[in-house]
C-alpha cells in the first residue's frame, strides 16, 4: 500500500527539485555557451521528467507546480531569471505548463512499472507532451495576443524548436537512464517507495 500523507521527508526533497528546476532554466548563466541564435538552453525539461520519476506523479506534479507558482508571483526562477505575472503570457509559458502535466505522467507510468523500458517510454513521452503544449502555446502567443508582426506560421513555430527538441530528446533518455540507475542504487530503500 502506497503512502497517503505528505512528511517532511517529501517536502524536503520536494523542494529539491524546485530549486533543480530553477537552476536548470538558467544553467546558462554559468556556462552562457549553451544557447541557439541566443535563445538559452535549458534543462528544464530533464529535471521535470525526473521529479515525475523520482516523486511520483502526485509529489513530482506538484513540486513542479510550486516552482510554476513561484516564477508566476515573482521569483527570478524561470529562464534568463524571469517571473512575474507578465510571464502567463509570454511565448514560453506553455512550457512551463507543461512541466507540470508531464511530470504527472511521466510519473503515473513508472509508478507500477519499474522497468528500464518503462523509465525510458515515459521519458519519451514527457518530451512528447513538453512539446506538444508548450509549442502549441508559443504558437497562440505569438498569433492572438503578443501584437502585430509577433505571429509565426504553425510550420515555423515547429521547425525553430527543432534544435531544442532534438537536445531535449537526448537529455529525456539521459533522465531515464540516470533515474533507473537511482531507482536500483538508493530509491528503492528511502521513504519514498516504502508502504504506510
């Protein structure tokens, strides 16, 4: 039988991936390299699917929810150190809305099904899903409320992420794997994974 409390243990490690998850916004700002025609690189998207994993769809949803909630009233924690209100209706915030939905998922898929080819399949449909909303929501954006000469084509708002869709991929595999080698080294024997 699962846990059905929240202690501080969760809490605790909660807000570690809140803070992972600011952190991976903006890793450029200690290694400014890692940007595409001066659009930063993150590893949002990586640390997202690894709270799904790690936490659990409950706990993982909603540590990614409180960092959401966090950039929204103010905290320098989205990338390039943005928040603020304004940013619901920046270009990019359906990413940040999907970094909750996925991490949900991602995290309702390998709850039951520890294995390595679960961890990689819900990695890749946490990028699917990341995508998905978050370029559907730049392409509304740009189109119905960021004002004239903003708006892209549907088929331009696809192929001018493709370079970070590919690196998301990548690091996607790279978060399954590494959450499989945890789940096997430490998690199976924390709190996290123990019954009531």
């Amino acid at each position: 039988m699962k846990r059905s409390r929240t202690s501080a243990y969760d809490m605790t490690i909660g807000a570690m991936f809140v803070a992972l998850m600011a952190v991976g916004a903006n890793i450029t700002a200690v290694a400014p390299f890692l940007s595409i025609m001066n659009v930063p690189l993150t590893l949002q998207t990586f640390f997202a699917i690894l709270a799904g994993i790690v936490l659990g769809s409950r706990l993982g949803g909603f540590a990614i929810f409180v960092y959401a909630a966090l950039g929204i009233v103010g905290a320098p924690v989205f990338a390039e150190f943005s928040g603020g209100v304004s940013t619901i209706i920046s270009p990019t915030f359906g990413f940040v809305l999907s970094f909750i939905v996925l991490a949900f998922i991602v995290g309702k898929i390998v709850e039951n099904n520890r294995r390595f080819s679960m961890y990689m399949t819900a990695s890749i449909i946490g990028v699917i899903i990341n995508y998905f909303i978050g370029v559907n929501g730049m392409y509304a954006a740009l189109n119905f409320w960021m004002g004239e000469g903003a708006g892209i084509s549907y088929a331009l708002a696809w192929t001018s992420m493709m370079p970070f869709l590919i690196k998301d991929f990548a690091l996607a595999l790279l978060a399954g794997a590494f959450a499989y080698r945890l789940e096997k080294g430490i998690l199976h024997r924390t709190p996290l994974r123990q019954a009531v």
